[in-house]
C-alpha cells in the first residue's frame, strides 16, 4: 500500500478483471504489486474497504488475480504486538493505535484536506505513523467526527456545510444543484445481471459499502441503467456481473460528468449511442460537429460506429459526441496513466491542451502527464498470438465462443486456452514494423588473422531507420578467444558522438576472461571484403548455428534476428518465471530490472540475455548479448530476436558441445560462482512480519522442540526503527536483546542474517542519510540535485554504486551495524532499484517526444515489453532513465547494473570487514555476472501450484512469498524446497503463517526431506565447490545429461541433485502419486536400495503427503553423514562416503588446506584415492555398495547392498576396499 492510498476493494479469491482504458488520479488509490501488498501499513481488517488500483496491467488484457484477505488481528505467533500512543487523545471512530493506522492521505496531507475528505486526524510521535487515517472500522466518518474534542461540539451544533465553511473547506468540485447523471451499460451475454460500484468526488459510495456492489436497473434489450442523486458533479464506475466469486468487472471509468452510455468492446469499454439516452454529447451545432464515418452512412450504420446521429442542414448527420473523452475522431482518451504520451509542457493548461487537440484528464500524480495524445479504438480479431487473452474456458465451442461470449475463435491458436479469446483494440497509427532484412551494411577495410578479424561496417546511402535514425557506419571485431569461444563486438565508429553506444562500464565488469587463443577452433566464421554484413556462425564440420537473418543498428535501436529450427530447443534468457523450456514459438519477454512480483513469462528482478540451444544429435550452443540495456527476447516460429534499446552488439558463441560445457564456458566469461560458507547449505528461515523479537524467538524455539533441522534465523525490515537502515527498533528489537539473541545463536552454532534496502530515508539527524550527503554519494536528477524517490521508510535517495567514494561509505555504515549485533550474512532487497513512485517523487523529470536521430532517454523509439508485457515507460516504479551516475553513465544505460553493482561494492565490504570469512550476500537483483559476488533467490512468488512447478529451475521462497500456502501445497513445497541449493522458507507480512510446525503434515515432511538434504550435504558441499573451482552445476535438468532423449528435453518436473540423484516431486494438489521419467541406465530408490529398475523408463511413484521420491542414479558415488539438526552437529558425527572435497568451510583463503579424493569401484573393489591437505579428524566408517549381484565370500551381503560397517579409515591417506 503506497502513501495516500484512500480505497480498497476486497475481491473474491479468483476475479477474474475485463478490463477498460480508463484511468485517471483525480481520485487517490491504492497501488497494488508485488512488493506494495506486503507493506506494514496494509493490515486492513473491514469490509469497508472500497476499493483497489490495479496497476501494470495492459489496458486490453483480461487477467485473473489471486487476492488475499487483509486481517490485522492474526498473530504469527502468541507474542501480542506493544502498542504506542498519540500525542492528542481523539474519541469514537478515530480512537485508532497509532502503529495500526492506515493512511488516508500522502505525508503531505494538511489537517484542513484530511478532515475535509472525511478521514480521521491525529498527530503523533510514533515514526511512520499516519496523521491522517482511515476510522478504526476502516471506514470514512463524518466531518465533525473527524474532528478532536475540543472543536466536535462547535462542529456539531453547525450543518456540515456551515462546519465546511468555518474551516474554510471547499466542497464546489464535488457538488453541481444542477447536475443529474444517468448511465447505462449493454450487458455483455454472460453476464446474469450488471452490478455498479461507484463513487463520486468526494468518495461517497453508492452501491455499497460492500463489495461488489448492488444491481442496478434492467431496461431490456441487454441495457441496464441507473441515475445519481441529483447534484453530484462527476462519478466514478466499476461495472461488475454481480459474482462475489469469479467477478467480471471493467476497470474504473472516471470522471463521468454527464449522462453516457458504455458498452464493452473486446476488453475495452467504450461510449455508445443507441442505449435510449437523450445524450448531451450528441446536442451539437453545425460548427461543432465533427464527421464519424462515410458520406450518407445510414443511421444505423452511424451508431454502430458508436457515434451521434442526427439530420441538420449544411452539417454533418452522423458525428463524434462533443466532449467526449470516450470517443472522439481522434481516437480515445481512456489510457491508463503509466500509457500517456505526454502532449505539450509540462505546466500546460487545459485550454492550452485542447488548443493542441490533445486530451485532458487532470491528474493530481504529477508522475503522469494531464494533457496527453489520443489513441484509437479499433476492435479487431487480429490479436497478435503472444497476446491473445482467453475468453470462456479451455474446450470452448466456436459458436459458444462468437455467439454467447462475443469473443474471437481461432481453431489454430498455440495453445488449446487461447482459441477463443477476446477481440483487442489497435493503437492509434499502429503499423507493423519495416523489414530491414534485406538493408545489408558492406564490409569495408577487412583485415584478418590468426586471432580474429576487423573490419567497417558500412550503410552508404541505405535507409532503414526502423525506429530510429541508421548509424551508418560501425567498427567490427572477430576474436578467437578459445577453441570453443568466439567473441563478436559491433560498436559505431564514432563513439564520440554515439557515448551511449558504449561498452558496459569496466567497473561492473572487473573481471577479465581469460584468451588463449584458438589453435584448433570448434567454430567457423568469416567475411569478405565488400560482401555483405551478415552474422554466420558454424561449426567446423559445417552445421550453421547462427545466421543473422535482420542486422539494424541504431542510436537508440538494435535488433539481431537469427533463424532456429521450428520448435527448437531453447533454454535460458532470464530473470524469468515459465517453463524451463522456452515456447520457441511465442515468446515475448523483456529484460528489464523491475520490482514486479514473479508474473510468468515477464521480466522481473534480474537481466540475463543468455541462451542455450539443444539441436536434434544432443549438440548445443550458448549465445550471452554483453549489454545492459532494457530489451525483447522473442521468440516466434523459425526466428529467435534480441531488440534493444541501446548500447551496442558485444556477442560471446559458446560451442560446447555439451550443455554442462556451455554452462562452464558462459561462466569463463562472466566470473565463476562465488565460494560460499558451508553452513548456507543448511535450512533458512525467515517471514516479513515477525512484529518483535520475541516472535523469532518463539519460531526458532518450535524448530527445537519439533526437531526441524534449522541453521539461520532471518529477519526481514521489520527489526528497523522506520524501515531505515542500519537501525533498530528499540521497542520492539532492542539492539541489547538483538546483540543477546545472536550470540545464543552464535552458542549454538546457528546464524544470523537481515535486510539492507539500498533506499536511504532522507531524515536530517538520521546518520546514514547526514554522512552520505556529507560525502555526496547519491544518485542525481539530470539537474544534479540528488535524486527523491519513496520506498518504505517513506521518501529516499539511493547510493551511486559507481562512485568511487561509496565503497569507504557504505562499509562504515555495515561495520557500525554489525557492531551492534554480528550478522553472518546479509540480504540486499529492492535493489533494482525499486521505487514507489514512477521516477522521482517530484516528478522533476518530463518525457519530451521522440525525434529520430536525438537521444532520448525518457522516450525512446523503441518501447518494450516492460511490466507484464504491457509495454510499460521505463521509468515505471524505478528511477528516471536520465538520472545521472558518477562518470557521466546514465540511468538509461546502467539500470540493469544497479543491483549488481551494489553487490560488488557490498562484497568488497563484507571482506573490508573480515577478510579472513567467506561473505554471505542473498541479492534481488542481478545481472550476468553478480553470481561471482552475490547468492540470488527468485523474489516475491506466489503461494500456488504452479509456481511450485515454475521454481524448480530457479529456486524459490518455499511455500511461496505472496498469498496464503494451504497445507498440502507447504508440505510439498518443503519436499522439493529440501532439494533448492539456497533452501529458505519465507513469506509476506499479510501471508498466514506457514513455517514447517505449523501443521503436523508439514512437519513431518521437512523431517523427511530434511532429513536427505543434511545426509548428503558432503556431496552437496563437494557440488557448491565445484561451481567456483570448475563453473559445475548443483542442480540438473534431464536435458543436460539426456540431450538426444525426446522425453528428457521436455522434462521441467524432475531434476537431478548433483548428477547422481534423481529427484521427482509431487506438482500437483491432491495427488498421492507421480508419474516419473527416468533415463537410461539403472535407478535406485533412496529408501530402499533394493529396488532397482533400467531406463529408460517411466514409473508410477507412491508418494504419500510426507513423502517425496527420490532415486540414485546407477554409477554414482553419494558422500553422506548425519543427519543432524544443524550443519554443525551434522559435521560432527563422523560419517562419510564416497567422492569428497574437504576444507575448513568458512575461509576465503584456504591456504591449500584441503583435501580432494577420488572414489572409484569396479569388478570387487572401492579405491580411495587423492590429495590430503586438510587435516580430517573424523573417519569413515561405513560403506554401501549397491547392485551387488552374488554374494561375496569375504563379506556379507544384504539382499544385493554390500554394508561395511565400522572401518575407522582414515580420510587422510590413500585406501583400497576389496570383495570377492
């Protein structure tokens, strides 16, 4: 919930949105995402609640939303949360705990403006706490109520108005004696009855309070109607079908100040005519009236264009409605507000906007422009097939589909859901691109060698200027870097005057790949002079993997497209929630940092432009686009295109051959996994919401006592004084008793992590905030002031990674942090950057039109699919893109950078701080590369079964961020989360609790599970080093291993653990078995050993709610010990098996103190052998051998598992087991 949210609408579990283009800020809402659902100040009890602002949403799109219930009164526990007090005693409705208000206003609200809209007032000392705020029923009061004392009885012995007038308040706006508006809506088919849920200026509600409002009136022939009180001067209407479950409902239609008549079209709402009103819009004088349609269109034919008919000489009969911002011969004003183009100045008036023959919609959020251009209304079956929106449900009949649901039919759509879907609305002037494929750049001044080839790249007098004006000539460098490496670099030649065409900054890429030069490379690519320009890449026995089939390059625009075989086998381009295996015929998905929840197949947290291709003989490739800007991946039948929005093509080809080797090769380029402590391997838990540190200590007593291994403790921003950094609360997590609880962790070998946002609260005496203006280390507006944005402690600047001067700030800020209670590790969150409001909070900051050739940051040419594919500004909940960082980079050049140099610098602290430890740091957000500094987890997810499904490549909080987890979906989400490298349990502060004890089923899952996890934490230890030494991998999907099996390459439910454990979890809700796919060779089951069957094959799996399968890959050698409850007693108990890598666990530099042994049976015997540095005091002590045929003479043998038990070997010298 942002600041000045004033209404909230409760929706059912699933509501199902049609949605309209009509937005508008004349009324304050609540914004709802990913992070803002979960903010302190949302815990929001009533059925008051009015009503909510979806945002980032396509204004023609058709969503269903999972919404949660807000209560405030459900502890996470049964420690009860303190409460503070006002500094004015208030009585009645507005006698409201302070730390429980929720806002009714922004900070800036006066008393005269919180009273007036019928809020509560109240000031008080408590920090963050609300002076203006909604009733303690959640609900708006009455006028003198919401005054104090001292002033109710005066108030009360006046007439509102008269009360309105003493205190100088001025209702005008929302009062017209003469005003009396009527509207009516054409009920689409499937709907029973048409529900209104309204209000007016002033935030008087009719039709309700309760959500979704009453039915209004039937007049027949599919028009319902319904007619305000006389006098209100404008309102505001959601129109709904009346379903508290399933809700269809447009989107809010604002603004309304005479009588109108609405109908859907598609998904979009728009004005009609032909609905029995006499409509003021459609009075107009001969001078007034603009043409709609064709010369003598019939009436009919003119109100099916929506339009206003009627005969007057010398005038057109058939015309736009005057004063429509619904309709008009320009196209439409109803644009959501994140979608205007601004028109005209930024100060523009209203006459002057209309002066322009712009719309105007006065908006009270100075982020988004009031005076706009228009765009059009053109319904349309012609949806492009990555943003079709289902309509009806999956198996829908075509004349079910056209007939009763009016929707769009298209038998061969991709998927089976998508054949019937909702018509859309073309854009304004929108045409399909220009096909630059056949504008080739010639190859000019070619010079090659044994390393590589150079040459210029020239346009001549070509034109494509796609979006943007053609750079028309560009310096070109081939490197063979390795034999299985080849590095392509396109840059324009003056980059003088081309600067934000540059490389990525040096500092975000200090690392420098090794080049040894290529003596017998895998690849094959060459030129010729005055050839064309074309980007062909083979490999050396000729299979082309690579053909640049479009090649534009543009200041502010590029595009590389490449063929790929029809439903190929692409993996990768990330951050992004979907199948593990790309749609390789629609996929639309941008690559842009943005604090957005984990929608699927939209860009969220991190930027990744990397891909792999699996071909038909198992073969692949890897291809990483080195650049930073926001750009589409897409993927459609036969092409494979990156667009970007700047920079230039630094192009890394990775040969393989196989998948593992890609995936190393790609690592060569961008760092190596950082080294991380032992100890993170184990169980993590953490929520957003432990109200106090006794809540903490309660969960991790549960732990104990159910005997859930657990090894960290975290706490998310609840333990700061305000949500600022570095602090405390003192009342609720006294430092004292913080410093006391992390050294009773500290005792027992357990651990201690929290949150540092990178958003620095701008309070004077606050020292973090004094010490970095004194040092000037923020980021600027283009006016060099720094820049304001607003995350949780309210408003915020935010540290400028690449300012040399930043690293000595921000380690002072954790060494004086740490002082106060150790923590073993920290976590940077929101670090994309994320931003409540759209740009600075100012809004100092305009988009000026684009003009081809003019860089514009603000407004580039070229939009992408930003934020749930809706093409989104940029600067949606982040920064603008021409704020400024130290050496002259710009935000439009860097974003993408922000989490990830934060991740340099704090790693570089972490070690200033203690060289001698491995640094543990979780972020949000990365970019290719921050790996070498930084752990990642996904980020807020979504307690459901498909994203269970969806975390398996990327990891996850288990049991899911947002939503309520029901037991079933926690019990397997422990079961497969076991199974995660970075294994955490973590939730939203509105979220029910879900740690594992909290149902008995839960926790004898995460016994089971656990209790795997902590057994072969050696083998997963072993894996860990392996992806910092060698670039190896932890978990596997069957592709990799399995590239030339058709079953394997689809396979995103099961995975490998390592490469000798297959792990096959249950996705699905109410299910007690799973079918699993097991490649060739011969499988064991973990619980019982003598079990065995031969891939390939499938097998039907009993899995009962506490059980998950897991099976051990023939050949392979599984180190174990324990299991215990913590890494530390698991350590300590002496047994192990098998490969091994030893060391200390927790130092940078382990000085060669370690030990490496090799484990290796055949035909009757086990040979240990390796290098011992490290000096292991524990022994092994016991070990199984599967798969034993007959029963040897020498030892005894347990139904085909050799068991030797008892062997005290030392694990520090050479040894050799024989059986015969």
């Amino acid at each position: 919930v942002t600041d000045g949210a004033e209404k909230t609408e409760k929706y059912s579990e699933t509501t199902t949105e049609v949605e309209t283009e009509v937005v508008t800020d004349s009324v304050n809402k609540i914004e709802k995402d990913s992070e803002t659902t979960t903010e302190v100040e949302t815990e929001i009890e009533t059925d008051s609640i009015n009503k909510t602002e979806k945002d980032s949403e396509k204004t023609t799109e058709v969503e269903t939303e999972i919404e949660t219930e807000i209560v405030t009164d459900a502890p996470t526990s049964e420690v009860e949360e303190p409460t503070g007090k006002a500094d004015e005693p208030v009585t009645g409705l507005c006698v409201v705990d302070p730390l429980e208000r929720v806002d009714c206003g922004d900070p800036t609200t006066s008393k005269k403006s919180c009273i007036e809209k019928g809020c509560c007032w109240g000031e008080t000392d408590i920090a963050n706490a609300p002076w203006c705020f909604y009733s303690s029923i959640g609900e708006k009061v009455g006028i003198c109520d919401a005054i104090d004392d001292a002033d109710k009885v005066a108030c009360k012995s006046t007439t509102e108005d008269a009360c309105l007038t003493e205190t100088d308040f001025n209702t005008s706006a929302n009062f017209n004696p003469d005003a009396e508006i009527t509207i009516r809506f054409l009920k689409p088919n499937s709907w029973k009855v048409v529900n209104l849920w309204s209000w007016d200026g002033g935030d008087n509600l009719y039709g309700g309070p309760n959500w979704p409002g009453k039915a209004i009136e039937d007049l027949g022939n599919g028009w319902w109607s319904h007619t305000f009180p006389k006098g209100i001067a404008f309102a505001n209407v959601i129109f709904n079908n009346g379903e508290l479950e399933n809700t269809i409902k447009t989107y809010d239609i604002t603004n309304i100040v005479t009588s109108t008549c609405f109908k859907l079209v598609g998904s979009t709402v728009i004005t009609t005519t032909d609905c029995g009103l006499d409509l003021e819009m459609c009075h107009a004088d001969a001078f007034e009236r603009i043409q709609c349609g064709r010369d003598k269109i019939t009436e009919d034919g003119c109100i099916s264009l929506n339009c206003c008919y009627s005969e007057l000489a010398g005038a057109p009969s058939c015309f736009y409605g005057v004063g429509s911002d619904f309709n008009n011969q320009y196209g439409t004003c109803v644009i959501e507000h994140e979608l205007r183009s601004r028109c005209g100045e930024k100060d523009i008036t209203e006459e002057e906007c209309g002066d322009l023959g712009c719309c105007w919609d006065l908006s009270e959020d100075k982020n988004y422009p009031s005076c706009f251009y228009h765009g059009a209304l053109v319904p349309t079956c012609s949806v492009d097939i990555f943003q079709r929106n289902s309509c009806g449900y999956s198996g829908i009949s075509e004349s079910e589909c056209v007939d009763k649901y009016g929707c769009c039919y298209d038998q061969n759509s991709l998927t089976e859901d998508t054949r019937c879907y909702f018509q859309d609305i073309i854009p304004s002037g929108e045409l399909s691109e220009p096909d630059c494929s056949d504008k080739k750049y010639r190859v000019k001044n070619l010079k090659k060698s044994s390393s590589g080839i150079t040459a210029t790249l020239d346009f001549g007098s070509q034109k494509c200027e796609k979006y943007d004006a053609d750079i028309t000539s560009l310096d070109f460098a081939a490197t063979f870097e390795t034999d299985t490496r080849l590095h392509l670099k396109v840059t324009p030649t003056d980059l003088e005057k081309y600067p934000h065409n540059a490389d990525i900054p040096k500092e975000a890429f200090p690392f420098v790949p090794e080049v040894t030069g290529a003596s017998d490379p895998e690849y094959v690519f060459d030129l010729e002079e005055d050839g064309d320009f074309n980007i062909v890449v083979k490999r050396k026995n000729g299979k082309i993997i690579f053909n640049s089939l479009e090649f534009v390059f543009e200041q502010q625009y590029l595009q590389v497209t490449t063929s790929v075989p029809i439903n190929a086998n692409i993996y990768g381009v990330g951050e992004v929630v979907s199948e593990f295996k790309r749609n390789a015929n629609a996929t639309k998905q941008a690559l842009f940092a943005l604090d957005s929840g984990c929608p699927k197949d939209s860009n969220i947290y991190g930027h990744h432009p990397f891909y792999m291709e699996i071909a038909e003989d198992g073969s692949s490739y890897g291809f990483f686009l080195k650049n930073a800007h926001g750009q589409d991946f897409i993927l459609e039948p036969g092409k494979l295109s990156f667009k970007v929005n700047g920079g230039n093509f630094d192009m890394y080809f990775f040969m393989g051959p196989t998948p593992e080797e890609v995936v190393a090769q790609y690592h060569k380029v961008i760092g190596q996994p950082t080294l991380m402590p032992y100890w993170t391997l184990g169980w993590h838990q953490c929520r957003y919401g432990y109200k106090n540190l006794e809540q903490v200590e309660y969960v991790l007593d549960q732990f104990e006592k159910k005997k859930i291994p657990v090894d960290t403790m975290w706490i998310d921003i609840d333990f700061m004084d305000g949500f600022k950094d570095f602090t405390y609360d003192e009342i609720n997590f006294p430092p004292k008793n913080i410093a006391k609880f992390v050294d009773r962790l500290h005792e027992k070998h357990l651990y201690y992590i929290n949150m540092v946002d990178p958003a620095i609260a701008t309070e004077k005496g606050y020292k973090t905030y004094d010490r970095g203006v004194d040092a000037d280390i923020f980021v600027k507006n283009a006016d060099g002031e720094d820049f304001v944005g607003k995350v949780w402690p309210g408003f915020t600047v935010f540290p400028d990674w690449f300012n040399p001067k930043v690293e000595e700030y921000w380690t002072r800020e954790f060494k004086e942090f740490k002082d106060i209670a150790m923590t073993d590790g920290n976590w940077i969150d929101m670090n994309e950057a994320a931003n409540f409001c759209n740009g600075a909070c100012s809004g100092a900051s305009k988009a000026t039109p684009f003009k081809k050739g003019v860089f514009n940051p603000n407004n580039p040419p070229y939009v992408i699919f930003n934020n749930r594919n809706i093409n989104t500004p940029l600067n949606y909940k982040t920064f603008d893109m021409d704020v400024t960082h130290y050496g002259g980079h710009i935000e439009y050049d860097v974003h993408n950078l922000y989490g990830h140099m934060e991740s340099i610098v704090t790693n570089k602290v972490l070690k200033n701080i203690d060289p001698i430890k491995r640094p543990f740091l979780l972020s949000r957000s990365t970019f290719a590369g921050t790996g070498s500094y930084a752990a990642h987890w996904l980020g807020d997810n979504i307690s459901n079964w498909d994203q269970l499904h969806w975390s398996i490549p990327v990891g996850a909080d288990i049991c899911g961020f947002n939503d309520n987890a029901t037991e079933e979906l926690c019990a397997r989400w422990h079961e497969l989360g076991a199974f995660y490298p970075f294994a955490r349990n973590h939730n939203s502060i509105i979220g029910s609790d879900q740690e594992a004890f909290r149902w008995e089923s839960v926790t004898e899952s995460a016994r089971r599970a656990l209790a795997i996890r902590y057994e072969v934490l050696p083998y997963l230890y072993t894996l860990l080093i392996r992806t910092h030494t060698d670039s190896g991998m932890i978990v596997y999907p069957q592709a990799f291993i399995w590239p030339t099996d058709s079953v394997a390459i689809d396979n995103d439910e099961q995975f490998l653990f390592g490469k000798g454990m297959m792990i096959t979890p249950v996705l699905k809700d109410g299910a007690r078995s799973v079918n699993g796919y097991f490649p060739a060779g011969k499988w064991y089951d973990w619980y019982d050993p003598t079990v065995s069957f031969r891939g390939p094959t499938y097998k039907k799996l009993d899995a009962p709610l506490e059980h998950i399968p897991v099976h051990i890959r023939g050949g392979s050698i599984i180190p174990t010990q324990g299991p215990k409850l913590n890494i530390y007693e698991n350590h300590a108990e002496g047994k192990a098996k098998g490969e091994l890598y030893l060391d200390d666990g927790s130092s940078i530099d382990i000085k060669g103190k370690k030990s490496e042994i090799k484990y290796a049976a055949k035909e009757g015997s086990l040979t240990a052998s390796g290098s011992y540095n490290y000096p292991e005091s524990q022994k092994l002590a016991t070990i199984k051998v599967l798969g034993i045929e007959s029963e040897p003479s020498k030892v005894v043998v347990a139904q085909g598992v050799l068991i030797v038990e008892d062997l005290a070997i030392s694990m520090n010298e050479d040894f050799t087991l024989n059986w015969a």
